[in-house]
C-alpha cells in the first residue's frame, strides 16, 4: 500500500503559536485532561466488568466489552458520544483454516474468506457430533442457519440481532427498541452489538506486525500485547454484497483500544479535533447520506504517527499535529482510499462516501491547510467563555461524579437480568441467593482478583444482601412472626457492604491494588488526578436503609421505622445527598454535568446518592399496600399480611425515587404513631419536594428536556403524593393530583384505578 501524509512536521512551524495554547485550553475546559481522561476509562473499564461478572454469576457465559470514544476518554458534552457494547456470543467454536480446532458438543463454525472483501467472511456449520459439515436437509433453527447449495449450511449474521431484539423488548414500556446497524439497545445513545470470538493465528495479524514503519509508534510493547488479543467477528455484511444477512466483519477491537489507550494527551486532544472538525462537516454535509466517521479520524491519526518521524508531543504543539493529520486525510481524499489501519485491502470510504462527497470534504481540509488553521477555534468551537481555575476544578470534579453515577447506573441496568434471577416463586430462590453470596465474599476476598472485579462483586453483594433481608421479612409478615435477627443481618450487612463499595470512588484506594486492568496499571497518575477523582459522587447502603424501613414498617414496627427514617434524612443534609434514578430509561446523557451537580454546596465536602428503590413481586409483603398498584398495574392491591403465598398476577416491579419514598414513609409512620405535628411537616416537605421538580408544561416525565430533573419516577411519586391527600381527606387535591400523574405517563399507570376508586366509576373501564 501506498505510503500516504507527512514525514515531518518542516513546514509546520508557520502555524500562530497561540493556536495550540488556544485549543488546549478549550478541551482542557471540556474534561479533556489525563486526570479526566482517567477516570473515564476507569469507569467504563468497571462497566465491562461489572456486566460479565453478573452473566457470569447468574450460570450465563457472556463476556462484554466497551468500545469507543467514552471507554478511550476521547469524548466532550458537545459529541454526545455513544455508549458502544460488544456482547461476546458464547457457546460458538470459530475455526481457521480446517477443522483440526472442532470440539464436540458445540456448535462449530469455519471461516470461509469471501472474495473481494477482505474484511468479510462467512462461517459454515458444523455438527456437533463430529468434524463434518452440516447439511443442507438439515433441520434449520428459526432462521439460525442459513441453506447456500447442497452441502453448505451458514450461521446467519442476521439472527443474532433479532434474536437480542426479542430478549430486551419486556424491559421496554412499548416493547421498543432502537437499532443502528448491527447493534439493538434499549436506549438510542447504547449501540449493543452481538460478536463471535476469534482467537489462534490470525493472518491479518501478522500482515500488519510486518509492516515496515518510519517512526517509533505504535510502541514496541504494544506490538508484542497485540499477538495475544483476541479478534471479534460482528455481524455485519459488505454493503455491496447481495448476501449481507450471512455475512461477519472481523473487528481488531482490543488491538485499536490499546493503541487508543496508548496515546498522550497531545495526541487525544487531535483526535478530539479531528472529530469536532468531522462533526461540523457533517453538519454541512447533512442533505446528503454519505458522512465522514469518527473511525475515519482515528485511523488517520494512527496513520500520521505512524509516518511522522518525530511526532509532536507537547502540547505546545496540538495545532501543528491537527495540520499533519489533515495533510493525511487531504492525501486519502485525494486517491479515494482510506486504508484500514490494522486489516490490509480494506478502504473504508467503500459504502461511506462517494465522489462527490469526498470532494467536498476535500476542499473544506484544502481551505483549513492552506490558512493554517486560522480561524479553526472560532468556526469550529466557537466563542465560549473560558473558565477560570477555580470554575475548571469545580466543572472537573462534576464531570467525574456524573461519570461516577454513569458507572453505578449502568450497573444496574444490567442487574435486569439479576432481577429475572431472583423474580422466580419466593420458595425457591432462597439457596440460590445464599450461593451468589457466597461467590461474591469469595471474589472479595481472592488475591487474584483486580480492583474492578472486588468492585462488581461489592455491588452485586449489596443488592443480593438487600434482596436476602427482604424476601426474608416478607416469609415472617406472611407468617404472621416477628422480624428475626436474619432479616437484620442481612440489612446489616448490605448497609456495610454499601458504605463500603464507594471506596473504588477513590482514586488512591483504588490504585493500592497491586492487580489493576492491564490497559491502565502502567499510567502514572498525579496527585491532583486523585484529589478529582477523590472529591466525585460516592454511593452508599442509603437504598438498603430505606427497604428497612420499609420492613419495619409493614411489621408493626412503627418505633423502628421511625428511628430508621430519621436518621436516613439527617445523611441527606450531612451529605448534600442527590436522590438519583438508576433506570435506563430515565437518564440523558446529554445533560450538561454542570447542571447536573452544580447545586453541590462545596466540591471539597464528599456527596453521596441515594438511588431509587426497587421492589419486585416476591418482596410485596414488604410494600406499603398502595405501592402494589405500581406492581398490579390493573385491580385492587391486595393486602398480603394475610395467611397466604405470593400471587403470580403481582408480576411487575414498583420503582420510586429514594426520596419520595423515604417521605411517604414518614407521612405513614407519624400517622400510624399518632404525631400529627410531624406528620404535617413531612407532608409540606414530600409537596414541595414534587412542585419544586415538576412542571406542568412539561407532560412527558420520561425524559429531561434538556432540565434537571430530580426526581425519578414522577408518575409514582404524584401517585404516593395523591394517597397522603386521600388519608387527609382531601379527595379533589387527591384525584387532581392522581390526574397530574395520569397525564404525565398515560399507559401503564395505576392513577387510572385511583381515579376510578374515587370517583366511583367501574375498575373495568380503566384495565
């Protein structure tokens, strides 16, 4: 292949030397330092961590990895990047070559290479029974294999993802997904893409290691780190093919994330340009179906320092690096090919841009080379005010404490599936909860485990503990026997597990594992990236402390409920505690971070979150009765203090913000003990609390709006407001308020059989 860009950076000096301080500045006030750019990996390093452990833990054999902008840390508000999750397919053998690597009981799979299109292949079946290839009168699965002549049987690419598609649909309100190619997600800022693992000689491979270089990069480390990754096949087709749905892509994803990983923050910051650049160019370019990617830009700054003899690697020198780059692209622009950076043969403007459009493209980068840059930092930035140091710190320290609740929150999305696991009849799941205990305390406590695998099993500690102590209580008050010591052990002990898994928030404890990440373990990090990262939002057992309370109170234990609730609104205060949604479908990432946790009082004082409470079926003796409508969805609630076993027609889960619950609880409580005076009290602070946070112009709760919303799950929290006006015996404020709810979420909301009990009209109407 033809070598393409600069080999020096000669002519480079004639670029206004302010540029550089210029654009530095601006990204520095967007995150992007190494302190930042640190905590990001981190934190999506966890995620992948966190997902693989749970399928692992719940008898599941899926591996998960984050790719892209937000797991390299090379991304800003103003991307509004995407989330990228690979899922690895278990239970599938990928041969190369021959059938030498066949292995019984599976289903086996050899690599055919396609012709003309390098990148692409399809993977004829095997049996299972013996190294021969299925046949064609076989017995197809559901549009898993796919007949091409008499004797070849292929695994269709295109099942993969209808099949995902399928599995997440009962976790969506409307049974809606969002598809973007191969991927298939819950939320459209997810792109959740199913793969096959490859591993062994890879051919491809050692094409690119052989490649003679001018430079010193990639590194001589990485090279060696790069023989031993593993290599995906991804279910997506050539887009000139007319047998896409059984064709696989075969992606270097661990190769290009170490090669991400290992650049300087100089470097970063002309990536991120580079994309600023694509993104304003697509802008421009938005009549027309062809656009430049952000893959387009990583590859052409892999190219130019591979080509460029002396790299520049300050920052002093980001402008000059951005101009090499540009030359690069200008060169690609010009021949029509951008190569693939790792995979020889392989052009990626094929299916992405035409003629026309990389014309176009041409001679916008011609104009910006020839000027010199000038003018890129008003036209392509903008003219933002730049923030002082002060302002920096403070806006670093948000952005690490929403990245903070990223983290937490993604974990338990993906305990979805953990919910499942522990959703089944309450007679059964006791030993099983009991054994995932035990794996976590066994993870916890292994010396060979890293950092962000002892972080997972805390999380997952925390929640099995909580979910022990419940399904515990909710046996005795079926029971009709006290709460014993087992049910308080167990809250006991989620409450300090909970306190206790904060810790990885803490840059400097984390960093005394002697085991960490591979990808990070060899980065130095300076004293004021800890003192950041220390100063992020911190979770705790908040959540445990409030389903207690919850236990306590449906026992008759109005004393200890009290006590619990009290002390649980002195840790808001104590803490400048924010009250935070864990649900998908509630959080937007496109919320400015500033916005999001600007009302921190000091960013020196530590915050905690309270994460909204989650209540499945089997724990419904432990629920106020009017939360079980959140559950029933349709009916009256019953009243399970009753003599009896748990109804399969109480199969939804009731989700309320910490918060409002912990108020609702206390209304409760001071009515149950007789104190009015506090009872009212709470009662003013539980609506003022809603009026502050909601807004009548806005009926469409499920999503920001660009606002800052606090509470999560608003439907349910005016539906528990409209029940304290009920027992006030205001039933007009308590059927406007029912009517507030109803608008605010129409399907799926229980304030229709609220309305219709006080109304007086027939439950049937409304189910």
């Amino acid at each position: 292949m033809a070598e393409h860009g600069p080999s020096n950076a000669e002519e480079m000096d004639i670029i206004d030397p302010d540029l550089s301080k210029q654009l530095s500045t601006i990204l520095e006030d967007e995150g992007i330092t190494e302190e930042i750019v640190m905590a990001r990996r981190i934190t999506f390093l966890m995620m992948e961590t966190a997902l693989t452990m749970i399928s692992k833990l719940s008898n599941q054999s899926f591996e998960y990895f984050c790719f892209g902008s937000q797991s390299e840390g090379a991304t800003t508000l103003g991307l509004r990047s995407d989330v990228d999750l690979l899922r690895r397919i278990p239970s599938i053998n990928i041969m190369q070559g021959d059938s030498t690597t066949w292995k019984k009981g599976m289903l086996n799979c050899l690599m055919l290479c396609i012709k003309d299109y390098p990148q692409h292949f399809n993977l004829q079946v095997y049996r299972s029974d013996k190294p021969k290839p299925v046949k064609s009168k076989t017995t197809h699965c559901n549009g898993m294999l796919l007949s091409y002549g008499i004797d070849c049987v292929l695994l269709s690419s295109e099942f993969f993802r209808k099949h995902f598609e399928t599995l997440l649909q009962p976790f969506s309100d409307d049974k809606s997904t969002y598809t973007a190619g191969p991927s298939v997600s819950f939320s459209d800022y997810i792109d959740i893409v199913q793969a096959l693992c490859v591993s062994g000689y890879i051919p491809e491979l050692q094409t690119w290691l052989d490649r003679p270089r001018q430079g010193n990069w990639p590194p001589l480390k990485l090279l060696e780190e790069a023989k031993h990754c593993a290599w995906f096949l991804v279910p997506v087709g050539n887009p000139s093919s007319h047998l896409r749905n059984a064709e696989w892509r075969i992606s270097p994803n661990l190769i290009e994330r170490k090669l991400m990983f290992s650049l300087n923050i100089t470097q970063l910051k002309c990536y991120i340009l580079l994309k600023v650049l694509k993104r304003s160019i697509k802008w421009e370019m938005e009549q027309q179906e062809g656009e430049l990617t952000s893959f387009h830009c990583k590859t052409v700054l892999f190219y130019t320092l591979e080509r460029t003899q002396d790299p520049p690697l300050q920052e002093s020198n980001v402008a000059m690096l951005l101009k090499l780059c540009l030359q690069t692209l200008q060169t690609f622009l010009k021949d029509g090919v951008c190569p693939h950076y790792i995979i020889d043969r392989v052009n990626l403007f094929d299916g992405k841009l035409n003629s026309t459009q990389r014309h176009a493209i041409l001679n916008k980068v011609t104009v910006l080379i020839d000027n010199n840059l000038c003018g890129f930092v008003e036209s392509k930035l903008g003219n933002a005010t730049r923030l002082s140091s002060d302002q920096r710190f403070i806006s670093h320290v948000c952005i690490c404490s929403k990245l903070a609740f990223e983290r937490i929150q993604w974990f338990h999305i993906s305990m979805l599936a953990f919910h499942w696991f522990i959703s089944k009849p309450i007679d059964v799941i006791g030993d099983q909860l009991n054994t995932l205990i035990h794996k976590c305390k066994e993870i916890i406590n292994c010396h060979n485990a890293n950092a962000f695998e002892i972080q997972a099993a805390r999380e997952i500690l925390t929640t099995a503990l909580s979910f022990r102590g419940s399904i515990q209580a909710a046996l005795a008050i079926q029971s009709g026997i006290s709460i014993n010591q087992d049910v308080m052990d167990s809250f006991k002990e989620s409450v300090q597990v909970g306190d206790v898994e904060n810790q990885i928030n803490n840059l400097s404890e984390m960093l005394r594992y002697c085991n960490l990440a591979s990808e990070i373990k060899d980065c130095l990090i300076n004293k004021h990236a800890i003192e950041t990262f220390e100063k992020a939002l911190e979770t705790n057992g908040f959540s445990s402390r409030l389903k207690l309370a919850s236990v306590m109170y449906c026992s008759g234990n109005l004393q200890s409920t009290k006590f619990i609730l009290e002390y649980a609104e002195r840790q808001f205060y104590q803490y400048s505690m924010k009250s935070l949604c864990r649900c998908g479908s509630y959080y937007n990432r496109y919320i400015d971070h500033r916005k999001m946790f600007e009302n921190k009082p000091n960013p020196n004082i530590e915050s905690k979150i309270a994460l909204c409470i989650i209540f499945l079926s089997n724990e419904a003796p432990c629920v106020p009765p009017v939360l079980l409508y959140e559950m029933t969805k349709t009916g009256c609630a019953p009243d399970y203090r009753e003599k009896m076993s748990i109804k399969i027609e109480l199969n939804g889960v009731a989700r309320v913000d910490a918060r409002v619950f912990m108020y609702y609880l206390q209304y409760l409580t001071y009515g149950g003990l007789g104190i009015r005076e506090k009872q009212i009290v709470v009662l003013t602070k539980f609506e003022d609390y809603n009026s502050t946070h909601i807004d009548d112009r806005i009926l469409d709760l499920h999503y920001d709006h660009g606002r800052n919303r606090e509470i999560s799950h608003m439907a349910t929290a005016l539906n528990l407001l409209g029940h304290c006006w009920e027992m006030e015996g205001d039933l007009n404020k308590a059927v406007s308020i029912y009517a507030l709810s109803r608008d605010s979420k129409p399907n799926n909301n229980p304030a229709y059989l609220h309305i219709g009990r006080l109304s007086g009209d027939s439950l049937d109407q409304y189910t």
